[in-house]
C-alpha cells in the first residue's frame, strides 16, 4: 500500500512540475526574447564548420534551463511550506535533509554559476566574448564536486562503493576523488552534448528516469519524486525545445542539471552505472577529447568537428534525425542500466 501511495505521490507532483513549467514559459520566453538573450555562436576564425551550421541558431534565446530549476525549486518550497500548515500536504513534502537536501543545493548552486556564463556570452564578456572558459568551467565544477564529497563523507559518513555482481566496498578517503571525478565527469559531459535543439535535454530525461525508478526501489521516495519533478520539468522544456527551438538550455541547464545527476547517482551508490545511463554524454565527450587530443599531439582533426553531433551535422545528417537517433540510443542504454540493476538487486537479495 505505501508503494503504491508513493508512486501516486511521484506521479502527481512530477505532473504538476509538468504543468507549472508550462504556464511559466510565455513570462520566460517573453523576458528573453524581450531583453534579446540570445546565445552568440563562436567566432567564424575560431571555428568555421561550426559558425557555418549554426549561423541561423545566432540570438535564439539561452537561458532556457532557468524553467527546469526553477520549477523545481519553486514546488519542492511550496511543499515543504504547505506542510507546515497541513497534514494533507505535508505527505507531498519531498524536502529531506538525507535525500532532496544536497542535490537541491548543488541544482540551486550550479545553475546560478551558469547563469553568469549565460549572461557573459549574451554580453560577449568573457574569453573571446563567449563566457567562461572551459578550464575556468571545470575549476567551479570542482568546487562543487569538493562541497558535496565533503558532505558525504563527513556529514552522512558515507564511503561506501557499490559494485553491480559484487557489492559494497568500503573505501575510505578515495570516496572523496571518486566523488569528484564522478560530479566533474557528468556536468563536463552535459554540457559538450548540450549542442543541438532537444539533444541534452531528452538525453538527461532517460538519465532521470533511470535513477527515479532506483531511488523508488530502494525505498528513497524523496529523492524520487526529486528526479520525477525534474522530469515533469524537463517535458516542458523540450516541448518548446525541439527542433526549431523556441528557446535553449544554456550553461544554466546543462551545468546545474549535470552536476545534479551525478549526485543523485551518488545517493543512489549507483554511479558505476552512470557511464551506461549518460552513454551519449559519454561518445561526445570522448568524441571531443579525441579531437582536442588529435589537434595538439598531431595538429590533425578526426572529426569535422566535435563533438559528435556537428560531426554529424557536418557530413550532412538532419538535425533532427542525429537527436531522435540520440534518444533511441540513450533508451535502449537506459533499459539496459535497469536491468544491470534490477539483476544486481535480485542477486543481492537472493
């Protein structure tokens, strides 16, 4: 019975972000495109393949990911207000100090740091007028990484590893970088595929979905509703996010929203399955990587351009045909990831 309570819970509000994120669009798009925040794309000298595919995308509003935070924020704080004067809608309250807090945190935190770098490009502030360079990223990335090790490890002790087949794994202070690596990894790799209209967002959709169905089995309702109003959220967004996009994601989606699945694979002590649940976070990264690595030890290229997609884009693929072969590949990986879980937790159990 407290199953099925919890997944009318989870059903209802991940509905309800759905709907609130929806109503909240018109204000959005109407603010971004009124004040003219629209994304620059990179220089034609610095990158000529690129400038040259995405010429017509040049002013289309960023910034989009503020729809998908800040619904988030917005009901897990009217709940947890409700419930102060409800019993009723206390029962909807999914703010928790062990499972919602510190994912909240990090959303919250990564998604304002993105939003300056959405502002510095919009105002060609920045390295080369484009926002914060990608070292510069990755520093703040470990910031927040270091934050919430330091949380884990001392404040909920935790350094357990969870092997899928082998179990847990006490190891001490290497939980910390492992932490680390894990947090850097994931919003590093968001936001390289965070190039083509619905590609990041459908992608972090599976991603969510995955860990909402682990964090519900594992008896952590919280933090799976957290993962359902995100979902709910990210609906909305892809609604006006496919192609022709009405609006992008911007460093204040794909930064906050990488970070915070990373966590909550974390909480999960699920992270090993995270390079098959993100496995087209992970081909464009290493996709980009192999370029950067090529053109410096060799000063050749492998791709057209990289990542991936404008590999892609450039040999003549539709843009919209890469994205829906994205998706169809990020939900066959994430039905594999669920059944690498459900097999490990049902050996675990036996």
């Amino acid at each position: 019975m407290e199953n099925t309570e919890q997944l009318i819970r989870i059903i209802f509000l991940g509905t309800a972000s759905f709907i609130v994120a929806i109503l909240c669009t018109p204000i959005l798009t109407h603010f971004l495109y009124k004040y003219k925040l629209g994304k620059q794309i990179r220089d034609a000298k610095e990158a000529p393949i690129y400038a040259k595919m995405h010429a017509t995308k040049s002013g289309t509003p960023t910034m989009g990911g503020i729809l998908i935070w800040g619904t988030t924020l917005f009901l897990i704080l009217l709940f947890a207000f409700l419930g102060m004067f409800s019993e009723t809608l206390a029962g909807f309250d999914f703010l928790s100090r062990s499972e919602t807090l510190l994912p909240l945190g990090a959303l919250v935190a990564s998604a304002l740091v993105g939003l300056v770098d959405d502002v510095f490009n919009v105002k060609k502030m920045g390295s080369h007028g484009g926002g914060l360079r990608m070292r510069h990223r990755l520093f703040i990335y470990t910031v927040i990484a270091i934050v919430g090790a330091w949380w884990f490890y001392t404040k909920l002790e935790w350094d357990l590893l969870h092997i899928p087949f082998l179990g847990n794994f006490e190891i001490g202070w290497l939980y910390v970088p492992f932490f680390i690596l894990v947090i850097v990894a994931t919003s590093f790799a968001v936001n390289e595929t965070d190039g083509l209209d619905g590609l990041a967002g459908g992608s972090l959709l599976f991603g969510f979905a995955v860990y909402a169905v682990i964090a519900f089995t594992m008896g952590r309702f919280d933090l799976a509703v957290f993962c359902a109003v995100i979902i709910g959220a990210t609906l909305a967004f892809l609604w006006f996010n496919v192609y022709p996009a009405r609006f992008i994601m911007g460093d204040t989606g794909a930064m906050s929203l990488g970070v915070t699945l990373g966590i909550i694979a974390m909480l999960t002590n699920y992270a090993l399955l995270l390079p098959l649940v993100g496995f087209i976070f992970v081909i464009e990264t290493a996709s980009a990587l192999i370029q950067m690595t090529s053109k410096r030890l060799f000063n050749k290229k492998v791709f057209i351009s990289a990542p991936l997609h404008h590999h892609l884009e450039a040999i003549g693929w539709p843009e919209p045909k890469i994205v829906m072969r994205f998706w169809i590949i990020a939900a066959i990986m994430a039905g594999m990831s669920l059944m690498i879980f459900f097999l490990d937790v049902g050996m675990m159990t036996s």
